[in-house]
C-alpha cells in the first residue's frame, strides 16, 4: 500500500488551497481529478521547452516532439494492455464516445438494429446513440437494472434480441457507480456477433483495466478524471474495427493524399482520427498521470478507495438524517441529506470547504429508475483520508441545522 500522506505532498491543491476559508476537501473526483506536481511539471516542461507542433516538421524540435507525443501512445498502450496502433488521441470519453457512435454505428447499423444501453448512462454515452439511431433507423433500448442499480449478465441477455448490433454501457457508472461484468458480456455478444462499447470514464482511473482480457471492442476514458490535464483521452479499439470505423474529422495529419476530384486517400488508424493540430501539451501531460498513477499502483488504489467508501458508508449509515442510494457500489456514494434540495446541501458542504456534486450528473434520464430527480455525490481518489471523510460526515450531520437555518 501506499503512503497517502506522502501522495497528498505530490498535488499542489492540497497543500494550502482553501474553500471559504477552509481548507479544500476536494470529493468531487467523478467531475474532474486534482493534477500532481509531475503532471504540471511535464505540461510546463512542453510549453516551456519544446513548443512545437506535432507530426509537421524536419528539425530537431519537430522530432523532439513526436518522439514525446508518440511515447504516450506505448504508455496506454500498457496501461491498458493493447496495442500502440490501438489508441487513438480524442478529446476526452463525449469525444471517443462521439467517433464510435458517429464513425462505427452510423455506417454499420441499419434500419430496425437496435443498439443496448441503460438508463445509468451518462449523456455522452446516451445522446450520440440517439442521433445516430435517429439517423439509421435503429432503436436504442435499455437494458434493464437489477433492484441495486446493477447491470447483470442476466439481464443483458434478457435485453438482446436478433436485432442487437451494439451493446454501450460504462464499466462504473458516474452515479449508481456498480462494477458491470464486462468480460461476461463481452464474451456472451461476441457469441451473438455484437460489439461491446465500454465507458471507461469512471472505471479506467480507479482499477486496472486490461482491454485483451476483457475482451472489449472499444473503450473511452479521459485524462482529467485521472490527474492528468482536460480536453483530452483516449479511445481504444481493435485494430480491425478502428480501420472500418470512419473519420468524424478530416482534414490535415490524416490523409496520405488526396486530389482535385475529392478522391482521398486516408492514413490507417490511429493517424486517420487525429486530424489537425492535436493537444499536444495533453496528450503529454496524460502520459505524466498514466505513469504516476502507475508508481502508486492500480491495484494500491482500487484497495485504498474500497476501504475509504467502506468507511464512509459506514459512517452515513449511523446518520438518520442520510439517504443513500447505492450502498454496495464501488464508485461514488449517491445520496441526500432528508429534506434538503441537493443544490442547497452541496451550499452547506461548500461552507465547510467540501466539494460535492449536487444536481443530475449528466445522468438524466436515471431519475427513470432511481426515483429522485436530483441527488448529492461524494466521489473519492487515493488522495482522500479517512479525516476528510470525518469531516464530511461532521458536515452531513449539520444538515438538520441547515434545514433549520433555512425555514427558521
Ligand atoms: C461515466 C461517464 N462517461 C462519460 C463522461 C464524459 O467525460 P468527459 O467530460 O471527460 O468527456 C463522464 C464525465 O463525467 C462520465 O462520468
């Protein structure tokens, strides 16, 4: 295991910043994840030092760049255990999630195929299957939650009918957050002929993942919510189904030729996605977070979070006043203070230097199973101790004062 306290030195935010007048208590790590020394160091590093462009020039500096942004791609590669030619530089998950459901499903689903999501997912993995569904004459339908909020193999099944082509669903959901049985899935669609599309946005920066092992044909994942910087991630594919997906972008960097006449001649994948000037500085700032996270040790970080939600739940669950909706999650902890709007409790929290998520968490159409239109989340990263848990339970037990302040 790790030294958190020693782990805490490493993110500037933690080491001063403070949130009316308190010192941060950052729980918000399903939005976005704080950036360690490293990370800024090696953003700062490219800005400062070798500014070029990627992929454009013959001089050394040009070349000092590509080796760098190239690198990355090794670095992903076994991060997640695949091959280099396998990683494709997006601008985040809504943006890998967008080139799958755009340049996949737009040219292989036909009219009447239907394509299986849930009513967990967030809206990147929801909204780009519905315009392209729109757009083919497909049907998206949903694969139905056991009475938790999990995603069962069971039901997967129940949900496939010979119309099924594509099967989307995140690995850990952004709100419910359960562990779905991606390897079980993928193998029993692949069986049926379906590819599986996993959302990695919550999984990839709390456990490892090993793309051959689960099988899984593509999988998105963003670098901010892994202390790396945003705008920018990954979408992995198999090679084969990488070069049948089409572009959603063209233009320069991605074509070997092309002439008067419209005819073009595109690179292979993963060239053939990245048009245009990437974001280099992130791309490179994202290899930084990979390999930090990779000193700590993934397996050192899905235990220490296992044991500080253990240790939350716990604490919520002798509270009264706490509703929880996902006790035997593994990611974020859903929940409400009784009789308190999520807004004005996330208010209350940020008044003792907490950042929680309050509202829908771009998870809207969940309501349709979870009942309660807005929720508050906690959401942890190996960074977070137990006395910032203690804190925030100090916190939700001031909810009842609140109330009071409130209609008092
Ligand atoms: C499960 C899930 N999928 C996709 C996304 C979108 O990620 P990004 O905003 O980095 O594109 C998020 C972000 O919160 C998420 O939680």
């Amino acid at each position: 295991m790790f030294d958190v306290e020693s782990v805490r030195k490493d993110f500037p935010m933690l080491n001063g910043k403070t949130m009316h007048g308190k010192p941060l208590i950052y729980i918000d790590n399903g939005a976005t994840t704080l950036k360690p020394q490293c990370v800024i160091d090696t953003v700062c590093d490219y800005l400062t030092n070798y500014s070029g462009n990627a992929h454009r020039g013959d001089y050394d500096l040009s070349h000092e760049v590509d080796t760098k942004y190239e690198h990355v791609r090794d670095i992903v590669a076994n991060f997640i255990h695949c091959d280099r030619n396998e990683v494709v530089y997006t601008y985040g998950s809504s943006d890998s999630l967008n080139l799958v459901a755009f340049g996949y499903g737009m040219t292989h689903l036909q009219k009447d195929d239907e394509v299986l999501i849930t009513l967990a997912e967030h809206a990147s993995n929801t909204l780009p299957w519905f315009e392209v569904c729109q757009a083919t004459g497909s049907v998206v339908k949903y694969i139905d939650l056991d009475t938790e909020g999990k995603l069962t193999l069971d039901n997967v099944k129940k949900a496939i009918t010979d119309k099924t082509k594509i099967i989307s669903i995140a690995q850990v959901t952004n709100v419910i957050g359960h562990l779905a049985p991606i390897k079980e899935i993928c193998q029993y669609a692949h069986e049926k002929g379906i590819i599986v599309v996993v959302d990695g946005a919550q999984s990839v920066p709390h456990r490892p993942v090993d793309v051959k092992d689960l099988d899984v044909d593509f999988l998105a994942f963003s670098a901010h919510k892994m202390c790396g910087p945003t705008g920018v991630g990954v979408l992995y594919g198999k090679y084969e189904l990488l070069q049948e997906t089409k572009p959603t972008r063209f233009g320069g960097g991605s074509n070997a030729r092309y002439n008067s006449c419209g005819l073009i001649k595109l690179k292979n994948a993963p060239t053939k996605f990245e048009t245009g000037t990437p974001n280099i500085e992130g791309v490179i700032g994202m290899g930084a977070a990979i390999e930090y996270l990779q000193n700590i040790g993934m397996d050192n970080i899905t235990k220490y979070e296992e044991q500080l939600r253990a240790y939350a739940i716990k604490k919520m669950k002798a509270l009264d006043n706490i509703e929880i909706y996902n006790e035997n999650g593994i990611g974020p902890i859903a929940f409400n203070i009784k009789g308190v709007f999520s807004q004005d409790a996330a208010s209350l929290f940020n008044t003792h230097g907490i950042a929680v998520r309050a509202g829908q968490h771009c998870a809207k159409i969940l309501d349709e199973y979870l009942h309660v239109s807005q929720t508050l989340r906690a959401s942890f990263y190996f960074y977070n101790t137990f006395e910032e848990i203690d804190a925030f339970i100090e916190a939700c037990q001031k909810g009842d004062d609140f109330l009071d302040a409130f209609f008092g």
